[in-house]
C-alpha cells in the first residue's frame, strides 16, 4: 500500500523522464541520419575541391613539386581529410598517413583510428599533363570529428537541462494536484473516520473543486444524517417499546393481584378488558415479526387474481363503525370489476394500514375518501383525508420504520411507525408504487398503484 501523493509524484516523475528520454533518444537519431546524408554531400564537394587544386598547382611537365605538395596537404588537413596520392605511374608521392617529408610532420596513422576511416578515389590532372589519382580518407562516423562531438555533447547537455526542469515541473504539478485533490480527499477521509467513531453530528463540509469529490463528500455527509436519524429512532423505538410493554402488564398485573387478594371479583368486563391489553400485546409481537420479515427482504406471496374493487369495498366496509363511533366520516368512490394479480391477504393489510392511519389521523368531523380507478396498466387508488396533515420535514421519513411525526406522537394515538414501512414493503412486493402527499394541518392523501386490468 503506498499513499496516493507518493504515487502520484512517481508517475509524474515517470513520464516527464520517459518523455524527456524518447525525445533524446530519437533526435539523435535523427541528427545521425540527416547530418550524416548533409556532411557527405558537403564532404564529396571538398573531396572534388582538393582533386580540383592538385590539377591546377600540376606543372605542364605533369609534376608536383615539394611546395605543391604541402599545399595541397595543407589544405587536406583545414578539410579533416586523409589523402594519399599517386602519380600518373602509380608511385606514392605524399600520404598524410605517413610523417610528412614535406613538412616533417607525424603521419596521421600515429595518433587517428585509421581503421574508422572511408577512402575513396579521385583523379587529378589532364590528358596532356597525364592522370594520377588521389585517395581522400574521410571518418566513417561523423561524430568522430571532434566539432560534430562537441555539437552531440552539447544538444545532450540540453536535453539534460530540459529532463531536469521537466522533473521539477513535475513536482510542482504534483503539489498542485495534492492541493486540488489530495487534501479534500485527506478531509472527507477525516470525516469517514469521525463518523466511524460514532459520531453523527458536526461533520465538517469540504471544499472541493472537483463534481466527483463534491459528490463523494455530501453522500458522506448524508450518510451521517441518515445514521443520526437511525440512531434517535433506535432510541425512541426502544423507550416507546418499553412503554408500549410496560402499560398493559402493569393494567394486567393489577387486575391479577386485585382477583388474588379478593379486592375485585373476576366479573367477564374484567376479564375482557385484561384480554384487550393481551391483545394488544400481541398484536404489538405480531407487527415486529411482520417488520423483521419485510426487511428479510423474502416476502413470499400467495398471488392469485383477486378482485381489487370488491377487497377495497369490504376493508371500508369494516372500517366503517369504528368511523361512526368516532363521529368521523367515509366515502367511496370505487370503479367496479378491477382486477390485480395479488396476495388479499397482504394487500387487505395494507389497505387497512392506510385507512387507520387516516381514521387515527383526523380530528373529530373528519372526513376520508377512498376512490379506486383504472390508469393505463395501472389501478390508482388514493385515500385521502382532511385531518391532521404531516410537516414538510418529516414526509421524506414517514416510511422509514419507526418514524412517527412528533404530533402523532403527542396523540397519544399508540402507534408504532411500522405500518407505512409495512405497507410499502408489501406494495413494492407487488410490484407497485406508494406514495404520500400532504399539507400540514389540511389533511393527507396516500397513493397506491398496482398493475391491474379491467374484469
Ligand atoms: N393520514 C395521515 N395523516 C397524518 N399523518 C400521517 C398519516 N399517515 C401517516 N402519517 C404519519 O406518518 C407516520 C408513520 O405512519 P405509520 O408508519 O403508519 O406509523 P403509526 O401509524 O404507527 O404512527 C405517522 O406516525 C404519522 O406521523
Ligand atoms: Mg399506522
């Protein structure tokens, strides 16, 4: 494992020296080829030029003498050339490879490499005066002439210069690049860690520069408010079931000592009434059993083809008294001979969720309409009332489990926050959608669609 910073200025560190490396390499590739074909040319001109000398400085008896033969290796030698030439009866009348007789100068072949030379032929003089040839000895390499060296070295020093100043823009690109990703990802690491260690609130926010990390650092931030949520349910879900346990045992256990120490007579409204807070016990055990096998994520479903119209038509029909003995109102308004493919069980559960929920919901002279209608594939059916209505800032959370606005709390109305959670499990389970609307203090309307057709 390496840190990012350090791995960055490597691969910074790489490319700038492969690049400055390859451009090396090839140019003086280059530069071999192309002044290698431009120094021929020239050095077949200065060849032709010192054959063109040796034919002037011949007398008209066709000789050289001593003078015109050290001029003409004078000037072989401003050249860097080699020469040996021969009279037009084939003798050796000078070589630069030999000390000199002219000038008594040390033959070339005693301090120069002879082998990495080239020779070629020319001939010199005229028909009249009669022909001798001259061989001219040029480097085989170009760079072994000591001002094309010097040339190499210092193109090479160059490039060295330039690896050198690209390494260093290197450096500063990297700490650029720290600045810009290095150290928000430093902060929204910090964050993570903070949030590790439990703690939900005071998470700072990162600046970033770039859309990725932005995005990185608020779903960070998020999950930490999503946590903090969880965590406040928890609690409450655990005062609430404590609470929730505590009341009807204590009614119960009440009742029991009363009967064993003779105080009260078991009369049946006694007894019915200790039965009531059993009920309620478990049905209170039978919705956090039905929670924990919704988010198993398994539900397994009965689905058979089921009349949507007629399972609405009687979960109202039911609700009915309990609307009447609490001086609340509800209507229907449902299109005949709609069909789902379902389990009636579960979705009788979920209809009946979302009307107590409204009927819990809603003051006194409340009213709550059930209308169920065909759109598209889809059956729609909204419940809609006028009662107490859900502040902006807790609808996102009205699904989440265990999550009761604080006024439905204060009612006192004995709810637990799973029966939305429920339902949209079981809605999702069929395949449909749910979804709540509603204005504070105005009143709520809950939407379900099922795929569904016409019977
Ligand atoms: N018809 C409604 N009117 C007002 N608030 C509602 C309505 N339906 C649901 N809510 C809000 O959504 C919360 C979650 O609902 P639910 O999961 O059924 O829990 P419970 O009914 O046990 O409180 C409720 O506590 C309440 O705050
Ligand atoms: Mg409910």
């Amino acid at each position: 494992m390496i840190r990012i910073g350090r791995q960055l200025g490597r691969y910074f560190a790489l490319v700038s020296m492969t690049s400055v490396l390859l451009i090396t390499v090839l140019s003086n590739i280059g530069m071999n080829i192309f002044f290698t074909m431009y120094l021929r040319d020239s050095q077949k001109s200065e060849d032709i030029a010192i054959a063109d000398y040796a034919t002037e400085l011949l007398h008209e008896d066709g000789l050289l003498d001593e003078t015109d033969l050290m001029s003409i290796e004078h000037y072989a030698f401003t050249m860097s050339a080699e020469v040996i030439m021969e009279d037009s009866e084939g003798n050796v009348i000078m070589s630069t490879r030999e000390p000199s007789d002219v000038t008594g100068e040390p033959g070339r072949s005693d301090y120069m490499d002879l082998e990495k030379f080239e020779y070629k032929e020319y001939s010199y003089g005229s028909p009249e005066t009669g022909k001798g040839s001259i061989v001219i000895g040029r480097p085989r390499s170009i760079f072994s002439a000591s001002p094309d060296r010097q040339f190499l070295i210092t193109i090479n020093l160059i490039y060295l210069a330039a690896a050198g100043i690209s390494l260093a823009i290197g450096f500063f690109l990297r700490s650029r690049v720290s600045g810009m990703f290095l150290d928000p990802i430093y902060s929204i690491q910090k964050n993570a860690r903070y949030i590790e260690e439990g703690n939900f609130r005071g998470v700072m926010d990162v600046e970033t520069k770039t859309i990725e990390l932005d995005e990185l650092s608020r779903s960070i931030n998020n999950m930490a408010l999503r946590l903090e949520q969880q965590e406040r349910l928890r609690k409450r879900l655990t005062s609430d079931i404590a609470h929730e346990l505590r009341t009807p045992l204590s009614t119960v256990n009440s009742h029991l000592e009363a009967f064993i120490d003779g105080v009260w007579e078991p009369t049946p409204e006694r007894l019915t009434l200790l039965q009531d807070e059993i009920r309620r016990l478990t049905n209170l055990i039978k919705d956090l059993g039905d929670l924990s096998y919704m988010e198993s994520g398994e539900i397994s479903l009965a689905m058979k083809e089921i009349s949507l119209s007629g399972l609405i038509a009687n979960v109202v029909e039911n609700f009915e008294p309990l609307f009447v003995s609490d001086g609340k109102n509800i209507t229907t308004d449902i299109e005949e001979g709609i069909i789902t493919k379902g389990d009636s069980d579960r979705l009788n559960q979920v209809f009946i969720n979302i009307i107590a929920n409204s009927l819990k919901y809603t003051n006194t002279g409340g009213h709550v309409a059930v209308a169920l209608k065909i759109e598209g594939e889809s059956a729609v059916v909204t419940v809609s009332d006028n009662g107490i209505g859900i502040c902006s800032d807790d609808i996102p959370f009205v699904f989440e489990r265990f999550y009761r606005s604080d006024r439905s709390r204060s009612r006192e109305t004995g709810g637990k926050g799973i029966g939305l959670t429920i339902s949209k499990a079981l809605v999702e389970a069929h395949k449909g959608i749910i979804g709540i609307e509603s204005t504070d203090g105005k009143g709520t309307t809950v939407k379900i669609s099922l795929p569904a057709w016409k019977g």
